[in-house]
C-alpha cells in the first residue's frame, strides 16, 4: 500500500506552464499601489487606564490587515522595532481598538499600518493621546486589585472598587455566603475581582456598581469581603466581551493568575475527561487540557469526544485548581458533541506526542481537528493524502491522513477520525499518520482554518526540532529561490536565515526560477526521505 513520491508536474504534450493567467516568464501576480491609508483618532479613558482607537476604513478590493502600534515616543513609523504591536485586524470593516491596562497618566502614541494582499504597506498619522490620573478617581478598578500579581498589594485594606457585575449574587453556588464577579468595562486579564458576602446576593448581570469592603486572599483567590457598602450607578450594562483564550491558559502550564475571576471563552475545545464526582471535567483545544466546573447552572451533561463550539465562564481558583465556570446554558454550545469515535478523542498535539514517532504507533485511536488539506489537493501514487491540524495550531498541531476514506474531506471541515496510527519511514526520517481508517465523522463545514505559523526558512531546515512543525500550515515571507527544481520537482528558497525545501505535491503550475522572490509562500510541512520540505497546497499559497 505504500507508494513513491514520483514529483514532477505532467503537462500535455506542447503545453507550457501556466501561472494564474500569466505566461510562463511572468510572476503569479502584478505589482500595485499601495492601499488606502486610514485616519485614526484617539480616545483616552474609562475606568482603567485605556486608550479608544478609531480608524477610517480601508475600502480598497486587495486589503489584507490593519497593524495597530503604541509607543511612547513619537515616530513610530521610522522605528517600528522599538513600537509594541497592540492589535492585528484582518476584516477592514473592523475599525476600532480599545487598548486597555496601560500606566496612568502617560503620553502613549499610535499609528496604524494597513497591508494588502501584495505586501504593500501603508501607514495612517501618528495620533497621541495621555491616560487620566488615578490619583482623584476616589475609586480603584478591578485591574489596580489585582495588581499584576498573585496577590492583591491592597490585602487587608478597605476600598473602594467599581466595576460591572458579570455574575449576579444568585448565580455561583456557594457552601457559605454569596459570591457575585464584577469586572472592569474593558474586560481582559487582571480585570475581574470577586465580591464574597451576603450583600452581594441581590446583585445582578449589568448592574454598574461602586462597593466598598476589604481585600483578602482566600486561600490565594483575591476577594472582596466584608462589604460594607453597594451603590447602583445603573443597570442593564453592557458586559465586556469575553475575553479569547486557549485553554492551555487556564491550566498551570500556562499563565492562568492574570485569568482570576475574568470573563473567558474557550472555542474547539474537546471533552477529554468525564465529569468527577464535584462535576469538574477536563476540555482541550489542542494547546493543552484545562477543567472545566459546575458551580453555575448549566444542564449539559459532557461525554467523552463532544465537541465544545464554545464555553464562556470565570476564571477561577479553588482547592488549588484552576477551572473555567460557566453561568448557565447560554454560556456553553455542545451542539457540535459527540465526537464519533471510540474511547477518548485525541487532540493532533497528544497524537504526535511531541516526539519524532508518535506514542500511539500502532494504535487505533480518534482524532479531532479542522482539515487544512483537502483529500484531493496532494499528489499520492497510492491512498489519498488528506492534513487536519487542532483549532488553536501551534507546534505538534498537525496530522496527515492516509486513505482514500479521506479523499472526500475539505478544507474547513471539523472532523474526527478513527484509524491507525503508523510512522512511514524514508531514508530514516518517519512522517506520522493516521491510516487504516475505518470511521470519518465531519461535525461541520467551512470552519476557520487554524492560524499559520510565520516562520523563517532557517527555522524550518535547521531548528534544533522541525519535527514539531510535521503537518502544521506554515507560512516564510520574503523568500528567493536559491536552487531551480530538480528530478523530482523540489526547489529552495531562502529568506536570509538558511535554505528550506519546496516541494510539488500540491497544484501549483509553475516552475520557479533562480532569484525569484517572493513575499509569501504558505505550505504544510512535510518529511519525507531524510528532508524537510514545505508543501504549497495551490496557488494560492504563494504570493509575489
């Protein structure tokens, strides 16, 4: 069943490569201008230090993404390497930025680069804006609570907060006294604080509040207690958008403190373990499992594989376990569930095992994830090659299928697949895959396709761990080719950092010459025969 990768592009007789409607010697596409520049105004505010983007929107055709800047010196287009990137937006009709959790009373400056699909740039004006002093708020903010820290600097002290009521007095069970959550405006990490006590229990969702009472730290969970005054300012605010995460963050192999208390949504995320006896289960999106806990009022009752669309709840800490708590039902969309495979459901990430052959050689496992290359789109001399990578990407995010079962599969497809893992070995280098497969299950079309990993072509041939990027979408920019096509179609491609190895087993049609360069090119990557190689699907995948 095992095939030889035989390469080379097959024209008709008297026919010449094609090049997306260009001729032969020309590039896949023409240069242009550059895009529509934005004008962005600044506003500076709220109840934690933050600065209001606005831009105009880019209504150019070719648009590819806004890059927002912050400095605190002025002229950042001259040097962007010293300017922080805040914000990548890549919908021009998304056109505003809230950048919160900055320094009081600061002059911050901001300019807006907007891209096209032809790499050309350019950038808005340079706008300036200066964050309020805290000093005569009379109040402090979730975000100052928290202090950036495991523990709040204001333990033990009375305050005075003010914030939005995210979870009402009613809606977290509690053994003793009612907990109520409140947050900052701008929502995000350090900017949610519980409130613990019997006053809290009338509070509800959208209630603006000021309240008065004393940090402690619960066993290292920073409370409000011993309240000793709540003020209405209103009600039926608007709540912060729940703030994205993977869930590797909420876990201690990530950086979950900044995480206290704050309103958070988990996408594509896989039930790994069932419920224990205290209701708490485990969930993974490919980045690494967290928990998942009952103490609001959801009916959803996990299984095995189901597939969470998404899960929004608080950050918490208790019994030294961090756990996402949703509210109620509208919190969680399982109509994605039933992972539709046998036994647990594994992520890519725990298929590769992070190791050159997987832990489950020889295994039939099911395997959850979003196909990122159709069944039809590589070339095989024998079964169909298909690639589904985890929703969240990332290093050990990706695995190749090898079957005609998965001939079918498209780009976008939420799947989980059951068969056998196997290690093809070539030339001692082993590519992981899943053949042999004798279930395909697709939860769902046209899904978001994982992010691409921007690497350079050093990283992909001489890294110390290629290996972690086997069947991952990668992306090197800025390339030139360093070496024409040989026997079997593949060429190099260098962007100033070492040379890495295109190959031809997708649709591309054309053959590229020495000192071609080029601003992009996308591929999974791939091994086979003692190299690593990218793989172009179309195309598509590689841009002038």
């Amino acid at each position: 069943m095992r095939r030889l990768f035989l390469t080379a592009v097959v024209l008709a007789a008297g026919a010449a490569p094609m090049l997306a409607g260009c001729g032969d010697d020309e590039s896949p596409s023409g240069p242009g201008g550059s895009p529509t520049a934005s004008t962005l105004t600044l506003e500076a505010g709220g109840i934690d230090a933050s600065v209001a983007a606005t831009w105009t929107e880019c209504p150019d055709g070719d648009f590819a993404e806004y890059r927002l800047y912050r400095s605190t010196v002025a002229g950042i287009e001259d040097n962007v390497g010293d300017a922080t990137l805040v914000a990548t937006v890549d919908t021009a009709s998304d056109t505003t930025y809230n950048d919160a959790g900055l320094d009081w009373s600061t002059v911050y400056y901001y300019a807006l680069r907007t891209s096209d699909t032809e790499g050309l740039h350019s950038w808005s004006n340079e706008a300036s804006a200066t964050t309020p002093d805290s000093g005569g708020c009379g109040y402090l903010t979730c975000y100052e609570i928290q202090g950036q820290a495991s523990g709040s600097p204001y333990e033990g002290q009375e305050v005075t907060v003010m914030g939005v009521v995210v979870v009402g007095g009613e809606e977290y069970y509690s053994s003793s006294a009612p907990v109520a959550v409140i947050s900052d405006p701008e929502g995000g990490p350090w900017h949610g604080l519980t409130l613990y006590g019997d006053s809290a229990a009338s509070l509800q969702r959208g209630d603006s509040i000021m309240v008065t009472g004393e940090v402690q730290e619960y066993y290292d969970f920073t409370e409000l207690g011993y309240i000793t005054e709540i003020q209405r300012l209103g009600t039926g605010a608007s709540l912060p958008e729940p703030y994205d995460i993977s869930t590797v963050d909420l876990s201690t192999a990530g950086d979950p403190e900044q995480y206290e208390s704050v309103l958070l949504r988990i996408t594509d995320a896989i039930v790994t373990t069932e419920p224990d006896e205290w209701g708490v289960f485990g969930v993974d999106d490919g980045s690494g499992e967290c928990n998942v806990d009952d103490n609001g009022d959801y009916s959803y009752t996990p299984s095995l594989g189901d597939t969470l669309n998404y899960a929004i709840g608080v950050g918490w800490y208790a019994f030294s376990e961090w756990t996402l708590q949703p509210r109620d039902d509208s919190d969680i969309d399982a109509s994605g569930g039933g992972g539709g495979g046998s036994g647990d459901t594994l992520t890519c990430y725990e298929v590769q095992g992070q190791a050159d052959q997987s832990p489950y050689a020889g295994e039939t496992v099911s395997v959850t994830g979003i196909v990122t290359v159709d069944g039809d789109s590589l070339y095989s001399s024998g079964q169909a090659y298909c690639v589904m990578q985890d929703y969240s990407g990332g290093p050990w995010s990706g695995l190749v299928l090898y079957d005609n079962d998965a001939e079918s599969l498209n780009r976008g497809d939420s799947v989980t697949v059951t068969g056998e893992v196997t290690e093809w070995e070539s030339s001692g280098s082993y590519l992981t895959e899943l053949s042999y497969i004798t279930d395909v299950t697709v939860h769902e079309t046209g899904h978001a396709l994982p992010p691409v990993e921007l690497l350079t072509t050093g990283e992909l041939a001489n890294s110390a761990s290629p290996e972690q990027w086997e069947a991952v979408l990668v992306e090197v920019q800025n390339v030139e080719v360093t070496e024409a096509p040989g026997q079997y179609g593949e060429w190099k491609i260098n962007d100033g950092t070492g040379e890495c190895i295109v190959d031809d087993l997708g649709t591309y049609g054309f053959e590229p010459s020495v000192g071609d360069t080029f601003s992009s090119i996308v591929g999974i990557f791939w091994e086979s025969y003692g190299d690593y190689k990218m793989e172009p699907r179309d195309m598509g995948d590689i841009t002038e």
